[in-house]
C-alpha cells in the first residue's frame, strides 16, 4: 500500500538552528514532509542534546527530542574552509535555510543570504535572532525569558497583586518558531509565481509583542496601561477560574447569551436582566461583586459537577488539570497528540502534529537523530562524495 504523500514533499531544508525556535520552525516543516537536514557542529551538537535531566534510558535529553524530529543530522565543522564549501554546496540544493546565529555572524563565515542567494537565487533564507536585524537591539543575545520581560507579556501574568510571571512554557521562542513556519510557507507561496526566493528577518522580539494582540490593542486605542488581572480576564467577565467544593473550573462565559444560560444553571434568573449584569459591559464594571457573589455559589458543588451542567448548557468550561492529566484527556487520545516512537529500541512518547490535514497528513517518520547519524548518507547522495572522501573529512575534523 502506497503511503500518502505529503504538503512539503521534495523540498529540502537546511537547519543551522539550536535550542528552540529555531528548531520548532524546522520541526514543523519536517512533519510537513519537508527532508531536514539539521547542521550540528561535531564535538557536541545541538546544545539541548546536553539540557537534562530527563534523559531517556540510552542517554537522550528530553528537551531534544522534543523539538527534533523527522530531521536528519549531518556534523559540520563552519569554522573550516573545507565545511563551508560543503555548506555552500548543499545550500545550491536546498530550496530553504533557517539559522540562528547573532546578527552578522553567518556573513562573517561567507555563507550569509548575499552570499549564498549568489549560488542559488530560489533559496528561502529565514534568519531568527533575539531582536531581528536592524535597530538598536540587533546585537544583543536573545533570550525566551528576557524576552517576555522585555517584550511586557510579563507584567500582565500573574497575580494581580503580586510580581510578574513569565509563561510556564519558553513561549516567545515557541511563536517565534511558528511565525518562522508561516512566513517560510508564504515565501515559497511567492517563489511558485514569481521564481524568486528571499529573505527573512524573524524575531523573538517582534513575535512576543505581535502575539499580544487584544491586549496590546487595547492600550493603543485607549492609552490606559494593562493590568494583571491574574486567571481573570480583562475585559469579559465572568472569564476565570471558580474554586469549587474539591478544585477548580475555569468559566469562560464569552456572550451575554452564555450569561443567560449560566444564571438558569446557577437559579439566579433574576441576573439576565439585572441592569447590574445584563451585559459584559455592566458585569466587567460590577466585577467584584458579581464574582464574589459567584465564589459563593461555585464552592457548594464538587467540580464534576459543575462541569456536568456546564458542558450540557455548552457554556466554555474546563477542569485545571496538570501536565499527566492533561495528557492522558480523552480528547487528546483521540486526536492522537500522543504517539509513540522507537528510538535505539527504546519506546518513547512524544507529542504528536497539530495539523490534521485530508490529504496530505503531517507525521513523525523520523524519530530525532543521534548526532552526525546521516552525515555519512547525506554526503554521498546530495553530494556524491566517496568513502575515502569521508575518511579524510573526518580525520581533519571537518565533520
């Protein structure tokens, strides 16, 4: 039986990414059906190969795995002559380049976009740095963290009265990865017309304040600064979590109609056409009391429950599960966003595609690389180097 063929088929991506980002865009290609070809220097890779522990039984990072699959690995020494001329040679077979170095850095070695664009004119060139390439930041390390910090996602998580949190997950470099992928996508949308590849500046920077959305919206249009308003939200109310008699839900009431069909749940008709709470806009200004007045009532009920009524009225609700539980949820069994691979005869889990596609599925055809696993397969097919070739490549510690 033929397998099905995939989005990204027949194009080849050059990964010269590290830690995350970076990574997760080249991952995401890779699960498209792209043939990753992930460039690690050779005495020790990818930094996450060493972030641990976790590690699996034979030796791997679960910080790796996560991010590197479907990718094969190839060890290249970018410091020598002799690496660069391979890089150079497989950049004239690759439709796409995704690299995370400091701004300047990949210029410096002779294999930046001018001079690689020089050598094949349709290659897609994605460069992801902490700040992008121009303005007064451009040389400054980038880092998820101070990222957020920087970037104010910060001062509006956490407590409302207690000091700023940063997202529980490196967030910036997730959607840094993400807006990496998309742009990519519609550059090569761009190349089928025009024949043309080009570059891309994509930073941490500019995809933590673009995904600030609503929030950053509001500021701009009224100019008064956000609030943390800790599991609440900022302008629906009521939008956070309810403690009940043995946990928590969290209530997502979005309209004035899942309003109505709350009080109903809750016998408190008289509130859905209170002038107090009719609209979101009286409930976000009637806050405090609305809400304490609803504590009272979440508290008397178990959380099953709750959830029982809530889900039949289809008012947004959800239980506050932790990691293992969120992970063995029904729903995520039967959209398999848990699969498993065998890496070195070992089983592992690992979070499967978002994307569910009918007709060109993404998914993991390749568990993530030992270092320098196809450096050997890569040279010879793309390249047509022979055994001695090799030989004498690694003995000069070019690979």
């Amino acid at each position: 039986m033929m397998s099905q063929p995939t989005a990204l088929e027949n194009l080849l991506v050059l990964d010269l990414t590290r830690i995350l980002a970076g990574p997760y865009c080249t991952m995401l290609l890779g699960d498209f059906g792209a043939r990753v070809i992930k460039i690690e220097e050779p005495s020790r890779g990818d930094e996450t190969r060493e972030y641990g522990p976790p590690f699996t039984a034979r030796g791997a990072s679960a910080y790796y795995l996560a991010v590197n699959r479907n990718k094969q690995s190839v060890t290249l020494n970018l410091k020598s002559t002799a690496g660069i001329e391979i890089l150079r040679a497989l950049a004239r077979r690759a439709d796409i380049l995704v690299e995370n170095f400091r701004v300047g850095t990949m210029d410096a070695w002779g294999i930046g976009y001018a001079d690689l664009r020089a050598l094949n004119p349709r290659l897609i060139y994605c460069a992801i740095t902490g700040y992008g390439q121009t303005g007064p930041d451009k040389d400054r390390p980038g880092v998820d963290t101070i990222i957020q910090a920087q970037g104010g996602i910060m001062s509006i998580t956490g407590p409302a009265n207690g000091e700023p949190y940063k997202v529980g997950v490196a967030i910036a470099d997730i959607t840094a990865g993400m807006n990496a992928a998309i742009a990519i996508l519609a550059a090569l949308y761009h190349r089928d017309q025009t024949g043309a590849g080009q570059f891309i500046d994509l930073s941490l920077f500019d995809s933590q304040l673009g995904w600030l959305a609503n929030v950053a919206s509001a500021y701009l249009v009224s100019g008064a600064e956000p609030k943390r308003y800790g599991n609440a939200h900022a302008t629906v109310v009521p939008y956070q979590l309810m403690s009940t008699r043995d946990g928590a839900v969290m209530l997502g009431v979005a309209t004035d109609r899942q309003f109505q069909a709350l009080c109903k749940i809750i016998n408190r008709d008289a509130w859905a056409t209170d002038a107090r709470f009719a609209t979101n806009a009286a409930r976000v200004v009637q806050r405090a009391e609305l809400i304490s007045e609803l504590e009272k009532i979440f508290r008397a009920r178990s959380t099953a429950e709750w959830m029982a009524d809530l889900v039949r009225a289809k008012i947004p609700c959800g239980p506050v599960n932790d990691i293992p539980t969120a992970l063995a949820e029904p729903q995520t069994i039967a959209r398999a966003m848990v699969q498993t691979i065998e890496l070195d005869g070992e089983k592992i889990k690992m979070i499967g595609p978002v994307p569910k596609f009918s007709r060109t599925p993404a998914r993991i055809a390749l568990a993530p690389p030992r270092l320098g696993e196809q450096t050997d397969l890569v040279l010879r097919e793309l390249l047509q180097y022979d055994d001695a070739q090799i030989a004498q490549l690694r003995a000069a510690g070019t690979i």
